[in-house]
C-alpha cells in the first residue's frame, strides 16, 4: 500500500492527519510532496493512530522518499 492509499483509508484525508498530529494546515500535504522524510518524526503517533505497525510506516515513507527523488530527477 502507498503511503497516501493508507492516509486516505486510516484518516480520510491529508487535513485529518493534521489534526490527529496537532500539526499547522497544510504540513502534511507540504511534506507528503515535498519533504516526506519529515514524517519520521511521527512513526509512533501514525503507527498508533493508523492502527499499523511501525515497520509498515517506515516502508511507506521510504517509498514515498524515492517517488519524490525521482520525480525531483526528471523535473530538473
């Protein structure tokens, strides 16, 4: 599963994320496009909220790490 396919199936939406995370408006779609690496800093609190163990999280941002990189890549 993608990481965003799991956002939209434990929480419903990137904005939901945010507050379950007491985060700004917008963090999550910001790092979600942008800097996914910031999301490590909430392993437990996605693991625990999302009801999915830790090593599942740390897969899908990995994953969401190198789509980013990649895409960086070809926009350059």
């Amino acid at each position: 599963m993608t990481l965003g396919a799991w956002i939209k199936l434990k929480f419903h939406s990137q904005e939901l994320l945010n507050t379950a995370l007491l985060l700004t408006k917008g963090s999550i779609n910001r790092w979600y496009n942008q800097d996914p690496k910031k999301l490590f800093m909430y392993v437990p609190q996605l693991s625990k909220f999302g009801d999915t163990p830790t090593s599942e999280i740390v897969k899908m941002i990995e994953q969401r790490c190198d789509d980013v990189k990649a895409r960086e890549s070809i926009d350059v």
